[in-house]
C-alpha cells in the first residue's frame, strides 16, 4: 500500500508539470483530469507522437474513466498514457475504435485508413490456402496502414472452431477441441495447448484469441456442447484459469464467452434465442467459469446474443444493459467487454434488419464485432453528432480500449 501511494505521489508531481492543452486544429483542448479520479489517472509526460490520422473534432464533453478504475481495473497501469491518448483523437477516430471487424477480402489497408477500426477478427477464408509470409504480410499491411496499433483476433478454440489449423500450411494439424484435450491430458494438457496456440498467433501478427469458451454444457444435443469442456461448473472453471495462463504465457490476451453462459439455447447465429432458466442456475453454475476467469485475468469477455429472462426478457444479451451491469457491478469485471457478431440471426431478428450497433454501444459494450465496417461505423458517427450516443459513453469505451492496448504493449 505503501509503495502504491508513493507511485501515486510521484505520478501527481510529475502531471502537475505538463502543460494540460492540446493542440487540434488550431484549437484547444483541456486536458484536465475527470473529476472522479485522481493523480495517476491525469495526462501524463510521454515521448509518443500523436497519429492524428484525421482532423480532429474537439470533443464537448470531459472523458470520462470506466466504473472500477477507482479499485484499480485490470487496464489500470494503462490508464493514463490512455487518457492523453484519447485528448488527440477526432470523434471519427473515437467511433472507429470502438469497431471489432469482419476481415476485408480486399482493400483492407484502404479500409483502415477511412474508418480507423480498433481491431480486426479473421475468419478461416482470411487464412485458407495462405502461407505463413502472406498471413504475416497481409496483417502487417493493416497495421502499418493504422494510426493506432489494432487488435487483431480470431477464432482458435480446437476442435469444431479451427479458423487457423485448418491450415496445414500454417499448423501441423488441427487443434483439439477442449473435451479431447482434457480426457487425454488434463489442465496441463490444457494449458500447453493454449501456449502453443498462443505462440502461433503471435508469429502470425495475432494478438487475441477469442477464446476459452467458458460455457457449462454436459449435454452432447446441446448447440454449444461440442465447443466446450464438456463438464460441470467446476471442471470448466479451472479449464478457463488453465487456457487463460497458458495463453498468457505466449504472449496472448484472451476472451471468455459466451456471456453470461450459454446454457442449451439453439443456434444464435440462425434465429432469437430465448434462455427460460432462473438466476440461481446461472449463479450457481454458469457464472463460475467466468468468475474464475476474471480472477485469472482475462482481458475480455464476449456476450451473447441470447434473450435471458431472468435478467432482461426484452432484448439479447448482447443489446442489454441490465446483462452488462451484472457483469461489471456482481462479478468485478474491469476489461473489454465485446459483442458476439452483430450480423447473427439473433440480433438481425430482433431489431428487423435495422443496424444493432448504436444501441448494442449504449447498452455498455466496449468494442462490436461487426462484418458490416462502414455501416456500423456511420450508425455510431451519426448517433455521436445527433446526442443519441453520448461522446461521454464512446469516451469511456475508447478509453479502455486504448488502455487495454497500452497495457498489453500493443501501443
């Protein structure tokens, strides 16, 4: 405690001699600290040069720092490189940060130039057939193209979920699924295999593997079955403290899904879900992996698409305020809270094709999975200029994003 309210001191005195405003467009903009926070959280000195890849748009509002910096927050070491970050960029760049999207067959690089996406996921036809050199070529093209290092993300759980072992050209052979993993090994088993995955990545340009699945399932004619341990709630909770351990220790940030458990639900990418199963089931069962995985450090979590009753019988998971409150507020988590695909049947079905970004935005999630770029970045550009999406909301996204980035060492 000692040695934190010394780094505090030290942090305080080296803010108070920077000069607080920022250039942008000839304007100015206050660089003073968010009324909540103190000392470590204000701009601080830094040898960074600013990308401003677009003209930027003064923000009218102070940024503001997430619920949980105050006790720390997995991002916290971040937090204020972050902050003075977020002063530089235009709304623009804000909006584009807050995108997880769909690989582009083509012109990616041009595409991260107009619209600044925070990250990229790719899918198995963004590696089919390609060799190590391309993979590596291709994603380094969009990050030399990008002002701000992206995210980079894919699919690898093993078994059903290969996106890059499907490759012989880039892996020996497929991964498992998590079931066989564990039956021939158990959790040391399972842990190096979430190192070698997580060695692959990083070779590849790959920085966070959307994975463990940290669903409870036992039932093999459930949709998720094959995708997950296969066991109780205990089983899959030191499962998910093995994977995320191993993936750390290669180098990989990790997404716990699908929030918050996916129970037997049908198949969300095909129609609405609808989850009838009381709170206690889920706080008995299906939280448990996830709490155990936020305690291990997971830097993300991925909520579904179900409608969830018990929690809010109005909208899915992903679109919900009240999901996202329970998984801040009753489990503690400070980190990156992600959409699943927002192109799924679930959500399309729900909101009757119109575009689910703005409000999946205000319902609390950090960053979108999208394979829409351009339509979801103008629905949240456009939601920004009119007030329906508060700069004060896209800040604090931003900022953990920026946060998570600069504490991973991606920034």
């Amino acid at each position: 405690m000692k040695i934190f309210l010394v780094i505090m001191l030290v942090v305080l005195v080296a803010a108070a001699g920077v000069t607080a405003a920022i250039c942008i467009n000839s304007g100015e903009m206050s660089a003073q600290p968010p009324a909540q926070s103190s000392g470590p959280f204000g701009p601080q000195p830094t040898s960074e040069v600013s990308p401003a890849a677009t003209p930027a748009t003064p923000a009218t509002q102070e940024p503001a720092f997430p619920a949980g910096l105050e006790d720390g927050g997995i991002f916290f070491s971040g937090y204020a490189q972050a902050y003075q970050k977020l002063a530089t960029l235009s709304t623009e760049e804000k909006v584009g940060q807050m995108l997880l999207a769909r690989f582009l067959d083509e012109n990616a690089a041009d595409a991260v130039r107009a619209y600044h996406p925070g990250g990229f996921v790719l899918f198995e036809r963004d590696f089919k057939e390609k060799t190590k050199d391309e993979v590596i070529a291709v994603i380094g093209s969009c990050q030399e193209a990008s002002a701000i290092s992206m995210i980079m993300a894919v699919d690898e759980e093993g078994g059903t979920i290969v996106r890059i072992s499907s490759n012989p050209n880039l892996a020996p052979e497929r991964f498992l699924s998590p079931k066989e993993i564990y039956d021939a090994g158990g959790l040391d088993a399972v842990r190096e295999d979430a190192e070698i995955k997580a060695v692959l990545l990083v070779k590849l340009g790959l920085n966070l593997n959307l994975a463990p699945v940290a669903d409870v399932s036992q039932n093999p004619f459930d949709y998720i079955y094959a995708r997950t341990l296969g066991r109780g709630e205990k089983e899959t909770a030191q499962y998910v403290e093995a994977v995320i351990a191993g993936a750390r220790s290669g180098g990989v940030s990790s997404a716990l899904k699908h929030f918050p458990g996916y129970g037997n639900n049908a198949n969300t990418h095909m129609g609405i879900a609808v989850d009838d199963r009381p709170l206690s089931t889920f706080e008995q069962s299906d939280f448990l992996p996830f709490r155990a995985g936020i305690s291990a450090g997971a830097e993300c979590v991925l909520v579904s698409h179900n409608i969830v009753r018990c929690m809010d019988p109005d909208a899915p998971a992903s679109l919900s305020p009240g999901v996202h409150e329970i998984l801040r507020d009753e489990l503690g988590f400070t980190g990156l809270v992600l959409t699943d695909d927002l192109s799924m049947d679930a959500v399309r079905d729900f909101t009757n094709g119109e575009d689910p970004s703005v409000r999946a935005a205000l319902a609390g999630n950090d960053m979108l999975l999208t394979s829409d770029l351009e339509g979801s970045y103008s629905a949240l550009l456009a939601a920004v200029r009119s007030g329906e999406l508060p700069m004060q909301t896209l800040d604090r996204a931003v900022l953990r994003i920026l946060a998570m980035k600069y504490t991973k060492g991606l920034l």
